[in-house]
C-alpha cells in the first residue's frame, strides 16, 4: 500500500520536516556526484557496521567509540539510491508534519533522531556481526510513522492499493500504519531466520520494527507541546 495524503489538520508550519526532507535530497545529490570508490568509502566510514561495534565490544583497540557511536546518527541522512531516498522523504512528507505539529519543532528533531538511533540499535543487535553498512533514514521515519499511529489512529489516509492497480481509498491509519508494521515484522523474522544472508545487502526490516515500536512508546513520554491554535490551521 503505497499512502498519498492524509486529511489530519495540522496547526503549524512543518520547518523541521522541510528541513530535514531538504537535508536528505542535498546529501544524496553530493552521494550521486561522487564515483563509485569515493561513495563507497562515503558509505562505510559514515553508515552503520553492525560487526564494527562487536568489535568494539570484544575490546580490540581497532575501532574507537567514536567511529562506533557516530555512524548511529549519521547514517540517517544516507541512501542507496533514488527510490530510497525518495520512499523515505514521501513518508516523511505525509505524515511527520502531524508528528511534528503535536511535539513541536526542537522536541520533534530530538524525537527524529533519538527513533533513529534506537532503530539502526536493533538492526545491530539481531545482526551483530554483519560487514555490511546500514544506511537511511527509514528507522527514523519509522519512529514517526509508529508516534502517527499512536497520536491519529482514525486519521484517514488516501492510499493505493499495489495489487489493484486501479484502487485509490481512503483508509484508517492504524490500517495503513498496522499493515505496515506487521509487514517489516514478518519480513524481518523471515531474513532473520535466512542466518546465510546476514552478510547480504537489502532492506534494514529491524531498523523498521524498532523506529515504530520506538516512536509508539516515546511519543507520549515526550509529550505535547504547550501551546497550539487551532485557528490557525492549514
């Protein structure tokens, strides 16, 4: 089910998902412009190693905390390519202004970030020694995507269904968001069950789990921010 608008008013501008729909599409501009060496070396210094932190962890002097720990946040504004950088940027586009609108703006960008860490967290824990770079946003998306079904479970989504080409529909987003959720927890189990690809490449389906079930917990621990106008929605 691919989302295409949601109708929850929103009462505030959404400076920090602009900001950070904006942050993404420059630095995968400058990805797209390097050559092929430069960007993969881009990638594994500043993604996420899962087997660098099991290192790390053994005790080997190899890898210090900070190449560790910092990857943690800057792969969050990596993407392998168009249609993940622009998957992730539609998401956020459609449903982290509403995220943002309840938490405001510094709050959101700390929740953003936060949800993404503890995302790329458990896609580490269940693939511990991977040699492979986890790179995206989609664990924090995720994180918002999971607060979204908390806050606006009977907000109303406009979604096209993928296997009836022609079906456009308004659903509920605890539908939506849910089938979603259930669908990257069947597909995380199932890879990993396959123990042979965790050196593989594909889709981060634990970051997912994670940033949802991160966002659903803390979103009310964050709490709403003081003042909202309801007169001044757009």
């Amino acid at each position: 089910m691919l989302p295409l608008r949601d109708d929850q008013p929103r009462y505030s501008t959404p400076w920090v998902t602009w900001f950070l729909i904006g942050l993404n599409l420059v630095i995968f501009f400058f990805e797209a412009a390097l050559d092929p060496r430069s960007l993969e070396l881009l990638i594994h210094q500043f993604g996420v190693v899962p087997s660098h932190l099991a290192i790390f962890l053994s005790g080997s002097p190899r890898y210090p905390l900070l190449v560790v720990v910092l990857p943690f946040v800057t792969s969050l504004f990596l993407h392998g390519s168009w249609m993940h950088v622009i998957g992730n940027m539609w998401f956020l586009y459609i449903f982290g202004d509403n995220v943002e609108d309840y938490l405001g703006h510094f709050k959101y960008l700390v929740f953003y970030i936060l949800t993404g860490v503890l995302a790329m967290g458990t896609q580490v824990v269940v693939n511990l020694h991977s040699t492979v770079p986890a790179v995206g946003a989609s664990g924090a998306i995720a994180g918002v995507l999971g607060a979204y079904f908390i806050l606006y479970p009977r907000a109303r989504v406009l979604t096209w269904i993928f296997e009836l080409i022609f079906l456009v529909i308004w659903l509920p987003a605890w539908i939506v968001l849910g089938s979603w959720f259930v669908f990257n927890f069947l597909s995380g189990t199932n890879t990993a069950l396959a123990v042979h690809k965790q050196n593989m490449g594909g889709i981060a389906f634990w970051a997912h789990v994670g940033g949802f079930v991160s966002g659903a917990l803390l979103v009310k621990m964050f709490g709403e921010r003081r003042l909202r106008y309801p007169y001044a929605a757009e």
